[in-house]
C-alpha cells in the first residue's frame, strides 16, 4: 500500500493556544483509518487542516504525495472531500440543486458529473425523485445523499467528520456498510466518531487527548496494548450498591450500573464478589477509549 | 409554594446582572449607545444653521444694495458671494453651492426712498427642507436690520422690505417631495443591509460554510456569489419604492433613469457590502442582527443628511458619515427626484458611492479570509 496521507510534526495555534501539537502519522492508500478524541482534542481542527480548511502553524502535510502549502490549497481540495460534523445539504434546496451546486463548485464537466451522480445514487440504492426538497428527507438518507455530495468530484480521500452523529443505528450500519463498499472501490476513508461500535471498522485508530496523539494502532492492537491484565464486568447484587476499596484495582471505571475493573490481585476478586457478580470479559474500543482518552484525564 | 419568593427573584436578579456584564455588547449598548446618540443629537440638532452658502447679484450696485448684502454677511447665517447672472445663481443652488439666491433690481434704492418697499428677489433651494425653515427665520431678522441700516430709522412693519420668495424644484413646499426620496434611501439601505448581515452567519452556524471551503472556492467567488443575488433582490425593492413615491405620494422624478439606476445599484452594494462585513465579523446571527441595528441604523437616520443636514454638523460627525453611502445617495435620490442634475454634475457622488462599494467589499473578503486563516 502506498501513502496517502502524511502529517509530519502538525502544530496548529490559535494565539496562545495550541489546538493540535507535534502529531505525526500516515494513512495508507485504501484504508479506514479512525481518529478518535474527546470533544475539544483536536480531532476537527486536524481535519481542518487536512482538508485545506486551515494553515498548520508548523509543520508539514502531504495529501496522496502533494504538499499542502499556503496559497496552494485548491490542488489539495480537488482531491479531498470532505463531509463536515455538522452541515449535510442545504435543507431548503432539492437533492438534485444542492448536487448540481456541489459540482458547480468544482467546476465539474457536465457530462462527466451526470454519470458520477447517476453512478453514486445507484451505489447507495437511491432511485426517488431528485426534486424532493432535501428538509423532507429522513436524517439517514440525508447522510447518504451528502456522502454521494462529497464523493461527486471522485476524490481519493473522504474525510467524515463524525458522520452519523444524530442517527438512527439501522441508518448508521447501511452508512458503515456504504464506507467499506467506498473501501473496496480504492477509496481512502478518514473518519472521527462517537460510536465505538463504528470505531471496530477501522483499520487503524488513532486517539487524540488534548490535541495530543497519544495511540495509533489496529482496534485489536490498542485492546491488547491497553489491557495487560484481566478485564473483569462486575454487576451489583446488593441495593443500595456496595462499592468496594479502591485501592483493590488498577483500573475501575462505570459502565453504565456495572463496572469494568482489573484488579491489582486477582486474589482479590473472592473480597469484591459478596456484593457484586464478575465475569471476565475482553476489552472493547470503549474499555480502550474511556482508559486512554478519559481515564488519563480525571 | 409561594406565589413570590424574594431568594428565588434575587437569584435571577443576580444570574442576570452576570449575563450583562459578561457580555461586552449588552454594555455597550446600555451605556454607550445613551452617549453616542446624545453625542451626534445634541450637535446635529443645530437649530442655529450657520454659515448658509448664497450667492446673490446685485443690479442696483447702490449703498442702500450694498447694505442689504452687508447685512447678510455681517449675520453669522450667511456667506454671500456674487455671480455673474441670475442664471448663474440658479445653477448654483442646483448644484448645492448656495442654498439661495438673492437677486437685487437696478432701482430698489430708489423704490425705498420713494417709501416704497424695497423690492429684492430670493430664490430658494425647494428640495432641502431641512434647512428652509431656519433660512426663513433668519430673513425675517435680516429684513429688520437692513431696514435700521439703510434707513436709520425705527423699524414698522410698514417699512420692511419687500422679499419675494421662490422655492425651486418644489415650489409649494411639498415636505413628502422632500422627505419620501429620503425615506426610499433609508428603506433600501436597511432591507439591504439586513438581507446580507445574516447570510454569512447562517452558513457559519449552519456548519455549510465548511463544506464550501472545503471546495476550491475562493472568499472573493464566496463573497461576490453571495452578494449579487440580494442586489438585484434590494433593486426589486427600490422599484418598488421608485413607483410607490411617484404613484401614491405624487413625488416629481424629472431626473435621469440612468443616473438613479446607477446610483441605486452602487449605493445597494454598498450597504449589502457593509451588512455582509457585519455578517462576517460577528459570525453569529443574533449578535449580528444587534450590529446592523445599531451600526447601520445610527448612521442611517442621524448621520444620513435624512433628518438633519449634514453639511452644517461639526467636522467629526461629517467625516463619520461620509463612511457609510447613505450620505451621498440621500444627495443623490433627492437631486435626481426633484432638480434632475447631470451625471456630469454628480460624477463625485457616483465616485464615492462606487469606491465605498468597493472599498467594503474588499474589508469583507479580507476579514473572511483573516477569519478563515
């Protein structure tokens, strides 16, 4: 696989602050690749610059081998699309104008945007009428619809920025389902989400903290990086709930009623199970996240 | 529960207070809009208009003439100047170098030592109400000192000269001829600018703005694109408002369509301009709906030439309007509804409104791409 992406010492500033700070990282040619964060780590702003949204205070960004240089973004954009965390379609205008805008944008050959829109509403299964004002449309296909937007210039990268933020779990699998679809076509997908579940599709992951890079691996990777001892789901048994010293365990964290906890000795666990059941489980992207994201911040 | 309860009443009271003094704004416009308005009021509302340009030929070339003139210079209200004709005098007043025209006939002393009244013609700038009726005033006051000058005797009511007023361009006075151009000038200028201090915004909070800047869109094609559509939408109102004057209130056009056309559209991209500069700096739709009202419409009605002249305002509240287009166009409107001057006579107010358009246009495309860096 060759390179597609390839961010060399990233800094962005804005004024004293520093939103992004000394992240490196490539994304290969045909790769999911998942950059995850906490609200305000700088997942967006990373984004941004990748996109040519934004000037990197320092450093250096290749886009399928071209640098990204100032004054010089629109040989980047052509390549990139881009669907941003919040805005799909413009809700007042058809499916069809805010196509036809999209390609207007980019200066598209008419022809040539005919069968690529032809091409990309066939690929999702969209047949109804173009003319539907976009405001009429269920959230998940609106999101499908903006996806075919992004991809109407056929870019080599898509950058999602949390793209199924607000829908509904069926309409968020068929989107997944489209993204690997989009994968086996050659294309490279660049994804922020919320959703560890939708995290589990990427080929690789990198956790953001404090616009920090702070892990890049394959989702199997990071859980068994993370977790060197035994992940164990303690439930309560008593009410009110009895917590146990905390001193018993590396890690414990709440998992909804329940806890995720490893236990310093795991002679320990006959102390802790008068109040609680425990299974032994494997971590999740979730355990993962909330260990090195969150857990390192509290 | 209590149908009032002091601590939960305090406790709003003092969320508020809190709101208001975290929010630069909310201050500002408590305290220094009061000082601003009291600012450009209290110097505009110069009821003592000074210093009226008027250009005046004598024919009697006399000493009781030459008191009369005296008598105007040697008030504080107006500046004469002599001209050549009557007709010189009156192309003055058309092209606003004098707010009047004061003709002196070959035999007025004559007539005044017959005991007759002295006979003087005065020609009146119809199309500025704002300033007519001060000027009025003060040539009741100069009638009574000339005659002292040039009589040396106590002044009657029979002995007064004999001023014979001609208003041009509007010569009953009609104030809607006067008032409904302004007034067109001032609605065009707030749907203007109201249409385009949100658009920025909306795209902003909407999240659509990054999706156009993820294009190769440049901040000029995104600024201009924006713009021209609520141009020709603002020109669809000015139509409106052209007819409305002429239709229902029976205003007088006698000037060119071309000129008022040319003039309109500069002045719409203009305010469009400054409303999209709000847009862009405030990027926030209420906070820039707060800006228009009160950058745009201070300007608007007290800096505009729309209630209070501007010419007889002290320098600073001359220069501040002469930022904003209103100025200019309200000129303009004016002339073009009630005197119908050339282009060639207004070629500096078709300048000026074009350079502002521009210069606007340019502060919006490069704040946006200040903001966007």
């Amino acid at each position: 696989m060759s390179t597609m992406v390839d961010v060399r010492h990233l800094f962005v500033r804005f004024g004293d602050f520093t939103a992004v700070r000394d992240v490196s990282f490539t994304v290969e040619k045909g790769e999911i690749f998942g950059f995850l964060g906490a609200n305000g780590a700088g997942k967006t702003t990373t984004i941004r610059v990748l996109c040519g949204l934004l000037l990197a205070s320092e450093g250096r960004v290749f886009i399928d081998n071209e640098e990204l240089i100032a004054g010089h973004e629109s040989l980047i954009k052509s390549k990139v699309g881009y669907m941003s965390q919040h805005f799909t379609l413009y809700d007042d205008l058809s499916i069809r104008e805010n196509m036809d805008f999209a390609a207007s944008l980019r200066h598209m050959n008419h022809a040539e945007y005919l069968k690529n829109r032809r091409d990309l509403l066939d690929f999702i299964g969209f047949n109804e009428d173009l003319t539907k004002v976009v405001r009429d449309l269920p959230t998940g296909i609106k999101q499908e619809i903006a996806l075919c937007v992004s991809l109407l210039h056929q870019p080599k990268i898509v950058f999602l920025d949390e793209p199924t933020a607000g829908v509904a779990p069926v309409a968020r699998h068929r989107f997944w389902e489209l993204i690997k679809k989009l994968v086996a076509q050659g294309k490279t997908i660049f994804v922020t989400t919320h959703y560890m579940d939708e995290a589990e599709n990427c080929g690789r992951i990198a956790l953001m903290r404090s616009g920090e890079l702070i892990a890049l691996d394959s989702p199997a990777n990071l859980k068994q990086n993370t977790f060197h001892k035994q992940l164990y789901h303690l439930s309560p048994i008593t009410t009110p709930v009895i917590l146990p010293d905390r001193n018993l365990f590396d890690i414990w964290e709440p998992y909804g009623q329940n806890y995720h906890a490893v236990f310093k000795n795991d002679t320990d666990i006959s102390i802790v199970r008068k109040h609680f059941n425990i299974q032994k489980i494997s971590p999740s992207l979730e355990d993962v996240f909330i260990q090195l994201v969150e857990g390192q911040t509290r | 529960m209590k149908s009032f309860s002091y601590k939960r009443a305090r406790a709003i009271f003092l969320k508020e207070f809190k709101h208001i003094f975290r929010d630069p704004f909310t201050l500002m416009m408590a305290l220094l809009l009061p000082l601003a308005i009291v600012l450009i009021l209290g110097n505009s509302m110069e009821f003592n208009i000074k210093s009226i340009s008027m250009a005046y030929l004598d024919h009697d070339k006399t000493q009781s003439s030459r008191k009369l003139v005296e008598t105007f210079a040697s008030s504080d209200y107006f500046k004469p100047y002599t001209v050549e004709s009557p007709a010189a005098g009156e192309a003055d007043i058309r092209r606003e170098k004098a707010r009047m025209f004061l003709f002196i006939p070959p035999d007025f002393e004559k007539e005044i030592m017959a005991g007759r009244k002295g006979k003087v013609q005065i020609l009146l700038d119809g199309a500025d109400n704002s300033t007519i009726s001060a000027v009025m005033n003060y040539l009741n006051t100069i009638n009574m000192n000339a005659i002292y000058k040039i009589k040396d005797i106590p002044v009657s009511k029979d002995s007064l000269l004999d001023f014979r007023y001609r208003y041009l361009y509007n010569p009953e006075l009609n104030s809607q001829w006067f008032s409904i151009p302004g007034i067109a000038a001032v609605i065009i200028a707030l749907v203007a600018m109201m249409l385009t201090t949100l658009t920025i915004c909306r795209e902003w909070e909407t999240g659509s703005m990054e999706m156009l800047l993820s294009t190769p869109a440049t901040a000029l094609e995104i600024m201009i694109g924006k713009l021209f559509p609520y141009a020709f939408l603002s020109f669809g109102g000015f139509i409106v408002v052209f007819f409305c004057a002429q239709i229902i209130f029976g205003v007088p056009f006698v000037g060119s369509y071309f000129n008022i056309i040319l003039g309109t559209l500069l002045f719409i991209i203009g305010y469009l301009a400054t409303g999209m500069f709000i847009s862009v700096v405030s990027r926030k739709q209420e906070v820039a709906v707060q800006y228009a009202a009160t950058i745009g419409l201070l300007p608007l009605s007290l800096l505009s030439g729309f209630i209070f002249p501007i010419e007889y305002m002290p320098d600073i509240y001359q220069w501040i309007a002469s930022v904003f287009p209103a100025r200019f166009y309200m000129e303009l409107s004016r002339d073009q509804f009630l005197k119908g001057s050339s282009f060639t006579d207004l070629w500096f107010l078709f300048f000026v409104l074009g350079m502002q358009a521009l210069v606007w246009i340019a502060a919006c495309v490069l704040k946006f791409k200040r903001s966007i860096e």
